[in-house]
C-alpha cells in the first residue's frame, strides 16, 4: 500500500533562516505531488505542485521554492523565513488518473520567531 | 477560476443525531470531481466520500452520504447517526476531470462539533 512521510512534525526557526521540509511517496510511481499551506482557521492553499521529477509548477508568488530530485520526493524551501510563512504545510500526493484523490501527510507546524 | 464556498464556519450536532454540511462551488466545466475530506485535532486530511459529477447517484460510505445537486452546483455532506469521533473540520473540494495534475480547490472548512 501507498505511504507518505512527512518530516519535521513541528519547527521552530526564527526570521531570516532557511527552510527545509522534506515528503516522501512509498508504494507507487510517478505520482504527482502536492505542498499546502493552512493558515490558522483557514482553509488550504496550495503552494506548488508537481507532474514529475524536476517539473514544479507555483501557485502562488513568495519566498517558497519547491524541488523534485526524485521520482518520489518533494522538498519546500525557503532561503530566508519571513513571519508570514507561518503556518501549516502538507504535503500531499494523487495517481495521474482523473479524478483521483489526494493523500495527505501528517503535517508540519512551522512557527517563525 | 473555480471556487468552492462552505457558508457554514461551525456547526454542532447532539450526538446520534443528523447534521448536514453545505457547500456549493462555481465551475463552467461540466466533467469533475467532488470530495469532502475530515481533518480532526491531529490535522491529517483523511478522505471521506468522493463524488463524479457525471454521476447522478449520491456517493455513499458507511455513516456519510452526500446530496449532490448538479444544477445548483451543491455538494452537501450528511452523517448520520453522529459520533463523539465525528468532531473536526471538514472540508469540501473540487477537482478537474482533465488529466490528473490539477489541484483541489478547497473550501475554507465547516469545524463540527459533536454533543454527547
């Protein structure tokens, strides 16, 4: 069966640090891949997306980036944190088929200080 | 741009009771994809119910059923016989039918709070 890891579960980094948040698809290929953001009490945005290893497509202008490296992996950086990034991130994964769902990870809680 | 409107912020249901759950979505496409998903205090998004909008059937899975209104471009979510395990924000989305890499369009969430 199809699992995906999400890592950290919550960060702390102050203003002006990098970021790396890693995910991570087992159980399948070639899936397409997903970074959200929730704000609190709010619903979810989607920050990038990707059709394959080195294909990222951005929803939203910001200090985000997004990388492939491999088929089944999806890292969010950021070179330097501004308090707005904030937030929770999921990372999330679907088969190219129509209509298919979208899994999600667990999550991770990022305060900036 | 297709958007997804949950007009309910919170609801409360007594538990063993009925609540339904509006949403409504605007799309000029007519080939989709509906789904609700839960997210309790853990915050994993966990599916619930999925629906094609090429289907007139409602979906249904165990205790959850959804009343599918093409026309009124109407999603709504119906559990029965609520649980205390019920409570969480539940959010409604949208998806394309063309390919497979377009995103969910989410809603901004119904938070569900179950009485005992």
């Amino acid at each position: 069966s199809q699992t995906i890891h999400q890592w950290p579960a919550t960060l702390v980094q102050p203003v002006g640090s990098p970021l790396s948040l890693e995910c991570t698809v087992e159980g399948t290929s070639n899936p397409n891949l997903y970074w959200y953001r929730q704000a609190a009490g709010r619903g979810l945005q989607l920050l990038f997306y990707s059709v394959g290893i080195g294909q990222i497509s951005s929803e939203v202008p910001q200090n985000l980036s997004a990388s492939r490296p491999q088929d089944r992996q999806f890292i969010l950086s950021s070179k330097k944190l501004l308090l707005s990034d904030s937030g929770f991130y999921l990372c999330a994964w679907s088969t190219g088929r129509r209509g298919s769902p979208l899994h999600f990870g667990n999550g991770t809680r990022l305060t900036v200080t | 741009a297709q958007t997804v409107t949950q007009s309910q912020p919170e609801m409360s249901v007594q538990e063993a009771e009925t609540v339904t759950l509006s949403c409504t979505y605007d799309t000029s496409e007519s080939d989709y994809y509906l789904f609700w998903y839960k997210q309790p205090p853990s915050r994993q998004m966990i599916l619930v119910i999925r629906q094609e909008a090429y289907k007139q059937q409602n979906a249904t899975e165990n205790r959850f059923s959804v009343n599918f209104q093409k026309a009124a471009k109407s999603f709504s979510l119906k559990i029965s016989d609520s649980q205390l395990g019920d409570a969480a924000m539940y959010f409604c989305a949208y998806r394309n039918s063309q390919g497979g890499s377009e995103k969910l369009v989410f809603g901004k969430g119904t938070k569900l709070t179950v009485n005992p």
